[in-house]
C-alpha cells in the first residue's frame, strides 16, 4: 500500500508502527491543502496519515481536532480518527500490536513533539530522538532534499537502535547543524519578531536561506507572551500562517485549529496553520491577530 502523510517525526513514528502490520510499498508526501482541495488522486490502496480524509483512500488515520467535526459528513471508514497527541498514537491505539511495544520511546517522543509538550532543555539543548526529530521537521529550514533523508531516516529506525540511527553521517550532519546554527538563528528570530499584548508575531516572508532552528525557541524569546503567528512565503504565491501556542506559557485559551479553519486551513487546539492569497494576506493577518488578543 501508498502511503500519505507530512515529513516529519509524526509521519516517522506512523510509518515504522504502521510498517509492522500492514504491507507499505511506497512513502509519498502531502500538504494538508492540496488534501483538502481534492486535488491529490487517492486510491483504496492509499493509507492516509496525519492528513485531511480524501473520499476513495484504503485507510485514514488522524489526530488534527479541526477534522472532529467534519467526521459526521465523512461517514464509515476504514481506520481510526482520535484527538490525540500524535497520529502515531492513534495508530498505536488502533492495532494494539504487541510488536510495537521496542518503539515504545519513539511513541513518547513523538506524542511530546507534536503536542509541543516539550522542556526547556528539549528545546534550547535537545538530544535523542527529540534532536532526531527536529532533523525531519520542514521548519527547521534544512533543506528541500527532507523528502530522501525522510525515507532514509524511516529504514534506519526499523534496523538499528537510536544511538545507532543518530551516528549515521546524514543524520549527524543535520544533526550538527541545528545545535550549531541555534544562536544564529535565534539572531534572525530576535530580528524579525516582535510582540503585541499576548501575541509573537515572527514575519520571515522576506528571509531567504534561513539558518537551521526548531520552531519551538521562539518562545524562550517571549516568555510572557503565549501565542506566536509565524509568516512565511508559500509555494504557491501565498503566504502560510503558523499559530501556535507557546509551549512555556499554557494561559492561551483560543483553539488554534478551530482559528485556522476559518481560514481554509486545520490543526489542533494548541497550533495549527492556513494559506492565504497574497494579495488579502495581510488583512487576514491582522484579523487572526485581532482576534488572538482578544481571546488569549
């Protein structure tokens, strides 16, 4: 079976528990957008994981609380829909195979990143699979070629043990340059960011060649704030919106994924993201940010 899911630690984890108990022959790669829009051809043998539901796929595995409500419309499927801290979990949950019971450390790894449960140490100093985990992320800005090093990533973690997996020499380079490339990018942070009342605003549309640097630091900039809205060009001639919660200060009380589904987009309660025209990008902003400071 194909299957589609995000670049990045949720996507890993799914992929090497899903591995064990259904046969996977090809790893492709979506954005939630395109998802939504229908414009991804999808199959009975397609697995769709941490994604929106696309009508035809085989099997559906989702955790993004923006998709809760659309569940009644979507009907019987084949798979298993839960809010949770990972689509990596929910698949756990689902087949309860005792096989995954050696994974049982990335489990609680991902289910940490992905719902930004994170320490202070995890962030400005991290290590294990969280380091691992912030080489797969997209945002940590370490380039287009993720979608190779993904694959690659997926078979060293289905072989070898961790500390094997973080001496590979790809894996060791990326993981080199998010330590090494922090403070740098912190400077670049520090330059394009600047707060509102409770919210970040970090507006990297006109930054190119980022240096390499986790999403989460921003929020050891601003500790009194308790939301950031990060901008950045999209592919597509627009500009994506990224909301989220700051993982330090947990006083924000607005649904994020609710939030950005009222903009053509999704997420969870605590983060989420939309992508917005160009041309009625910067209105929009200004509502979202209206409206963070109003309800956080």
């Amino acid at each position: 079976m194909r299957v589609f899911t995000r670049g990045d630690m949720d996507g890993l984890a799914s992929i090497v528990l899903l591995g064990i108990v259904e046969d996977i022959s090809e790893i492709a790669f979506a954005h939630p957008k395109p998802m939504q829009d229908g414009s991804i051809a999808v199959n009975k043998n397609d697995i769709i994981i941490n994604l929106p539901y696309v009508p035809g796929c085989g099997m559906w595995f989702d955790h993004h609380i923006s998709e809760e409500v659309k569940l009644k419309d979507i009907g019987p499927f084949k798979g298993s829909f839960a809010v949770a801290p990972s689509a990596a979990r929910v698949i756990f949950d689902f087949y309860k195979s005792p096989k995954f019971a050696q994974y049982k450390d990335l489990l609680e790894a991902t289910d940490r990143m992905d719902s930004g449960r994170l320490t202070m140490e995890d962030v400005t100093n991290p290590s294990g699979w969280i380091l691992l985990g912030m080489t797969l992320d997209p945002r940590s800005g370490l380039g287009m070629e993720f979608r190779d090093y993904f694959r690659h990533v997926v078979d060293y973690v289905r072989q070898l043990p961790l500390e094997k997996v973080l001496e590979n020499p790809d894996v060791k380079e990326r993981c080199r340059r998010v330590l090494q490339e922090q403070d740098e990018f912190k400077a670049i942070l520090k330059q394009n960011s600047h707060q509102e009342g409770n919210v970040i605003i970090t507006d990297f549309r006109k930054i190119r060649n980022l240096p390499a640097g986790n999403r989460f630091l921003v929020y050891t900039l601003y500790p009194r704030a308790n939301v950031e809205v990060r901008l950045f060009p999209g592919v597509l001639n627009n500009t994506v919106v990224a909301i989220g919660h700051s993982i330090f200060n947990r006083t924000c009380k607005i649904n994020i994924g609710e939030l950005t589904a009222k903009y053509g987009g999704g997420g969870h309660f605590g983060a989420g993201t939309c992508q917005l025209p160009n041309d009625i990008a910067d209105v929009k902003i200004a509502e979202i940010i209206r409206e963070l400071k109003i309800s956080g």
